[in-house]
C-alpha cells in the first residue's frame, strides 16, 4: 500500500495540495511503467521520490502557517488595543 496526495502529504493548507497530488500521481505512474510487473520496486522508486518532497511542502506549509498566525496575532493585539471612541 501506498499513498498519494494530501494523504500522503499532511500539512496546513498552503496551496501546494492539488500540485502535489498530480506530480504524485505522474511519479507513480512513470515507476510503474519504469518496473512493470515488480510492485516493490515501482512502489519503492515512487517513495523515495514523493517523501523529500512531501517533507519539503509540510514543512514550508507549517512555515506559512507560522506566519499566517503571527501576522493575525499581531493584528488582533493592535486592535484590542486601540482606544475604541463613541
């Protein structure tokens, strides 16, 4: 069994998913067509390919998330703050 895509790929949203999931997609198929018949190596080549990647986009979406969240935090300090006048 393999995975593919977002299941293969767990990280906040950065807008990497669908990109990911088709080079996935294309990856596996070119290591079947590469091993036909011998499902260990083609799953195996397919892997190691996927996982550098798939490690680089999760940690780059955590990256984005980090600072989505700060950029948010700080906003939300700068308004609670001001003085609201009626």
């Amino acid at each position: 069994m393999t995975l593919l895509g977002d299941a293969a790929h767990l990280a906040p949203p950065a807008g990497e998913s669908a990109n990911l999931a088709l080079l996935d997609g294309a990856e596996l198929g070119q290591a079947i067509a590469a091993h036909p018949g011998d499902i260990e190596t083609e799953l195996a080549t397919y892997e190691a390919a996927m996982s550098p990647r798939g490690t680089q986009a999760a940690k780059e979406g955590h990256e984005m998330l980090a600072l989505l969240l700060r950029a948010r935090t700080t906003c939300t300090r700068r308004f609670l703050s001001r003085e609201v006048g009626t």
